[in-house]
C-alpha cells in the first residue's frame, strides 16, 4: 500500500441481487453483471478511490438471496473480486487498483454466528471466504457493526483461531464507535492477546455517522484516539448519516422521510478535521493509520457516489500536494474484448500442420503473419499442358524430341 491514507467506496450491498446490485437473475440463475461491476469500479478508482467495502451478501430488497452456502457463490464472488479490483481491462493504466474489504458477517441483519450451534457453519464460512480470495487483493474485516455481547466468545472462539490456522490477520474490528456501548473497546484486547500490541494498533476501529466537522463521533474519537500521535488506526464513515446536504444522494423512504448523505462540502470539512489532528499518517512506515469511506445511500446514482470519493481525494490533494494513485487513471466504461489474453486462433493446412494465424493483444486480434506452407501442384502424366508449364518437364520433352528427330535423320 503506497497511499497515504485510505480512500473507501462502500456500496456494501454491490455483491447482491438488489435492485443497486452488480448481480443479476437468468433463467432462475443468479450471473455477474461485468459490465455494471467494472463501470461502476472504473468511475471509483478515477474518482481516488483505493479500497471498495462490501458484505459477503446483500442485505436489501434482493431479488434472489445469494450467500455462500449457494451453488456457483465463492466462484462469482471471486470472479467479482477480480472485475474491481483490476485497475484497467488491457493492464495498461499506471494506477494501483483497488483492494476489496469484505465484512465477514453483519451486525445490523444477522445475528445466528453469536450463537455456539452455529459455530462451525461460521467456521466453514470463515474457511470458504479464505481459501477462495486469500490470493486476491482482499483483506477480512471481522465484521460490520457488531456491537453486541456475544460478538466477545465469537471473535475469541471461532474468529481469532481461523484467522490464526490460516496465517492471516483481520482487517478491522466488528463493532463500531458508540455512545451507548464499549464493545468495540472489549473486542480490541482480543486482538492483542492473539497477536500483540502493534497488531492491536493496525487493526482499524470504525467510526460510522460521520457527517461533517461538527459531528459528535468524529470530535469523540479525534479527542480519544488522536493527541501524542497514537500508534492506531482509525477509519471515519458516512455510513449512518441520513441528514447531510447532498444534493443527488438521496432517498425518500415509503413514508415520506428523505434520507440524504453528506454534501462534498461537508464531507470536506469532516476530512479537515481529522487532518488538522493528525501528526502522521503511517505506523512503522508502511501502514496507513486513517481512512474515510463514503457509502452512497442512492439507488444506482453512481456519478453522484463519486462525487463523495472525489471530495475525500481533494482533500488529500491539499494536504500532500497530489492526487491518490488511482485518480483519473482508468477507462470510464467496459469495452467488450473480441479475445481474452492468451488466447489464439489456429489454421489447419494441408499438410496436417497447425499454426497460429493470430494471437490476442489488448483485447483485439492480431494477425501474427504466419501462412501455411506452399502445396506443390500435382501434375498428372499425360497432362502436357502441365509438363510445359513446369521448366523440369519441357526440358525433358526437348530432349526426347531431339533424340527422336536424330533418329529419324
């Protein structure tokens, strides 16, 4: 990770059949929409985006359910994975791409992982999500918004030892920052005495409910978690604000009730904030402490979402005097490859032999200038016309006709 900071695009409920969402039904089958998952990825990462957070499944109005213990779910999900997070279809822009957050399990739509029957069907959902992305840009958060109980015997029982079985370490913890509750402060020692203090530090602390410079969480866990340049990592979202100012990402509920996101303007000055309080931006040098995530709340209003990307970006223009890795790097839009790389297209020729007549390159065919072979021409005996065409048999027929007029001289 070369950026300073974290800059999140959180569509949480993309990998759904939602009416938002980049999956699809067919014939009763749930498909990947490519086309709406690359485009939308695309708009993000020009907009500065680095990281994408998602649920491992939709949670909201889902045309079809799709988790992972459905046929085809690790498959598609991995293929998903691989359509985001590619910084360009041909693998030629200079950006860094993106790294997807999964959420293991959610806090705000379930709750059957707390309870100790259902622990070894977490544990193969744990082992599933591993061993199918641990190979891809993914990093495993514990989850979204556990702010719960019994998430403490969850995350030390089940989470902690799968994470530990397959050598790798969560991405940030599950419960988020409350006034009402400390569980996010209980869960935290967990992690410390799995893997120590540093680990304990670089695993991030959510804070939801951000909204501008004067909301309450944001002041909270600046004052809390900031001064003497404190070795943690904190991550400020939009997630939970229903009353900022935007004017395009927005939604009226059945009743009447408008729920908006926070305008750039506002988004701006939360980012500020935080930034005036910051005395580094890296733990050891290499990982980064903060990030801000923007979760659009509009159906479908990408353009819109971006807008909310592109203010966290400004903002870390002004602060380091450049634009992130990723902005305005990319293709805006899916163009459908005629082939895939590696990809050729063969002839046969006459002699049985195979070559390759075109080869794939950058998502087009290109001709490699291979031809087969010349087929020598078959000329049959008494084909006269065919011995005078050929130099080998009109000297052969001169020379019989002058034997014969010797003879007949």
């Amino acid at each position: 990770m070369t950026e300073k900071i974290w800059i999140a695009y959180s569509p949480l409920s993309d990998f759904s059949t939602s009416p938002w969402g980049v999956l699809k039904v067919a014939d009763g089958k749930v498909v990947l929409d490519h086309d709406k998952a690359f485009n939308r990825s695309r708009l993000m990462l020009n907009a500065g985006a680095n990281i994408f957070r998602i649920l491992r499944r939709g949670i909201w109005e889902t045309m079809q359910a799709f988790d992972f213990e459905d046929e085809g779910y690790f498959p598609m999900l991995r293929e998903y994975v691989l359509c985001v997070t590619d910084p360009d279809q041909y693998g030629t822009s200079a950006g860094v791409g993106a790294v997807v957050w999964i959420d293991i399990f959610d806090g705000c739509s379930e709750t059957w992982m707390y309870d100790p029957a259902n622990w070894e069907r977490a544990r193969m959902l744990m082992r599933g999500l591993i061993a199918n992305l641990r190979d891809l840009p993914v990093v495993f958060g514990i989850g979204n918004e556990m702010n719960h109980p019994d998430s403490i015997p969850l995350i030390r029982d089940v989470m902690i030892p799968e994470f530990q079985a397959a050598g790798l370490k969560p991405f940030s913890l599950g419960a988020s920052y409350s006034t009402a509750d400390d569980w996010l402060e209980k869960q935290k020692p967990l992690i410390g005495l799995a893997w120590g203090d540093d680990q304990e530090n670089r695993t991030y602390r959510c804070v939801h409910g951000v909204r501008d410079a004067s909301s309450q969480t944001l002041i909270d866990t600046v004052g809390y978690w900031m001064p003497s340049n404190n070795p943690i990592s904190i991550f400020w979202s939009v997630d939970g604000v229903w009353d900022g100012d935007s004017p395009c990402d927005r939604e009226t509920t059945p009743t009447g009730i408008v729920h908006a996101r926070p305008s750039p303007g506002q988004i701006k000055g939360a980012m500020r904030y935080w930034m005036g309080h910051a005395q580094s931006f890296a733990i050891a040098g290499t990982h980064p402490k903060f990030g801000f995530e923007y979760l659009p709340k509009a159906r479908n209003a990408d353009k819109c979402a971006a807008m909310g990307v592109r203010a966290i970006a400004d903002v870390y223009s002004e602060r380091f005097g450049e634009y992130p890795a990723n902005f305005g790097k990319y293709p805006d839009d899916w163009i459908p490859p005629e082939c895939q790389l590696g990809e050729v297209k063969k002839e046969t020729c006459w002699d049985g032999s195979e070559i390759i007549t075109h080869t794939c390159s950058g998502g087009k065919w290109v001709p490699t200038g291979n031809a087969c072979p010349v087929k020598p021409p078959i000329i049959p005996p008494f084909d006269f016309g065919g011995w005078l065409s050929n130099r080998k048999w009109y000297f052969v027929a001169l020379l019989i006709l002058i034997v014969l007029l010797i003879i007949i001289l």
